[in-house]
C-alpha cells in the first residue's frame, strides 16, 4: 500500500479505534497498516486467513480486525472518502450511470443473502448488484441471495451510493440497463429517483435504436467494472459465512478501484 493511500485510510481506523485499555496489561495493538495490506492480499488472493504470510501479522488477529472493520462499515468510509475526493476534483461523471447485477458461487459459505442460483443447477450462491458513473467508477454496491431478480435490488443499489448524490433537477442524469429492468419495476424505479432511462427492451434486437442526435446507453462500463471485481479470487467466489465480511471486501475492492483513478489525476 502506498503512503498516499495510507495516509487516507488511517484516520478512519484511528475514529473506528476502540478506546484504550484502562491498565497496561492485555495484547498489544496490532500493526494497523500491515494489517490493511493483508486484508488486501486475501482479497486479491482469496485465500484462507490462516495461509496468510507472516509479514503481516498474526492471521487470527488481522481477521478479528477485519470483522470488526466490516461491521462498522469501515471499508464503505474508505471507498466513501476516495469518491468524495474524486468528486471534488471533478472526476465523478454523474451524468451517465449505469447498473447490473452479477451472479456468483457461494460453496458452503451458508449465512444470509445467499440463495439458489438458477444457473447453476440451484447450487448456492450471492448476487452483487452495482451502480458505476459512465466510467465504471463505482458508486453504490448491494449484494442479495442468487436468486433475488436484478429489479428488485435496483432502488437499494441507488439508495447505497456512497456520497451525495447531484440534485437530478440541476444535474440531468441517465441510467443505463440491460434487458433484466425492462418491467415495471424496473422503469418505475428509475423515474423516481430522477434518472432519464436507457432500458433496453427485452425484444430488441443486439443493434441499439437510437434518436437522431441521442448518445447510445453505455451498458458495457458496468460489465467491466464487474468483471474488474473479479478479478479479486475473494470476490469471484465467496467463501465468507457473514455477509457483512463479503460485502466488506466488495467495497474495500470498489475504493482501491477509485485510487487508482485519483492516482492517475493526481499524477497528471
């Protein structure tokens, strides 16, 4: 981890941090930023906490810190913080947004907000539901059973975007979908949370019809963002039991993802 970006992520444990034992005895605190930096190499690894190198620190110790940071919505402060500063230097593209779900394996992980997957021959599994600006930044990320339809998530996924969100009266906002929001649903839930929608219809052929002087939906940037998530082995498939710890690293995954665009402006 670069000290840029410790250097964002430390005060947010430094508030999260419990109070300070009233005697000197007990263990003492562990390293706080090597404990972050494996929390990071689990996520991209998706190995077990206890195959975690020593370097890191005592594995048993960075999983405890984990949950807690994953209960108290730590990881969604952090990924929060990164928009926020990509948004104040005008790198949030807020006037194209798009949404879509994706479907993953949940072997054994057992728990909440996992279900039968149709796909996969009902095997259990965990659905990610996310929003991105039209460059696949993402902004608000919901995770439900396999087996919950991508509609029924869309509202939750808006309403869990991570900073505020433009006014869509003084900023005109369009919401691109795939095929899976042509319903009722779907529609009714765009136009109420001020989106010009971008729905394709589900008996429309693959070339898009479009109004003379219309830009086409960019559905695709979603998509990528998605498959960028799994690329993360801990994401692909989950093996947490907790959903909190699953949707943890989700937004630990989608901050790193807009420090890397800060890295870039900052760097311009």
């Amino acid at each position: 981890m670069s000290n840029t970006l410790w250097q964002r992520i430390e005060p947010i444990l430094l508030e999260d941090a419990p109070p300070p034992p009233k005697s000197h005895g007990g263990r003492s605190r562990i390293d706080w930023r090597a404990a972050i930096n494996g929390i990071i190499f689990r996520l991209r690894s998706g190995c077990q906490w206890n195959r975690l190198p020593k370097h890191f620190g005592d594995d048993s110790s960075v999983h405890r810190w984990f949950q807690r940071w994953c209960r108290n919505g730590v990881f969604e402060k952090i990924w929060a913080v990164l928009v926020q500063e990509c948004d104040e230097l005008g790198a949030v593209h807020w006037k194209w947004q798009a949404a879509d779900a994706m479907l993953g394996k949940a072997p054994g992980s057992g728990g909440e907000k996992v279900g039968k997957n149709p796909t996969d021959r009902g095997k259990p599994g965990t659905k990610k539901s996310v929003l991105t600006d039209s460059d696949g930044g993402p902004l608000g990320v919901v995770i439900a059973g396999a087996n919950v339809v991508d509609q029924q998530l869309l509202e939750a996924t808006i309403e869990a975007i991570v900073v505020e969100r433009p006014d869509p009266e003084e900023v005109e906002q369009h919401l691109s979908l795939d095929k899976g929001y042509d319903n009722p649903t779907g529609h009714e839930v765009t136009e109420e949370k001020g989106y010009i929608g971008h729905i394709r219809p589900i008996r429309e052929d693959c070339r898009e019809k479009r109004l003379p002087g219309r830009r086409k939906a960019r559905r695709w940037v979603v998509e990528r963002t998605l498959a960028w998530l799994s690329k993360c082995r801990a994401i692909l498939i989950r093996y947490d039991k907790h959903w909190e710890n699953y949707l943890g690293l989700i937004q630990l995954a989608c901050g790193l993802l807009w420090y890397r665009r800060l890295h870039r402006i900052r760097a311009a």
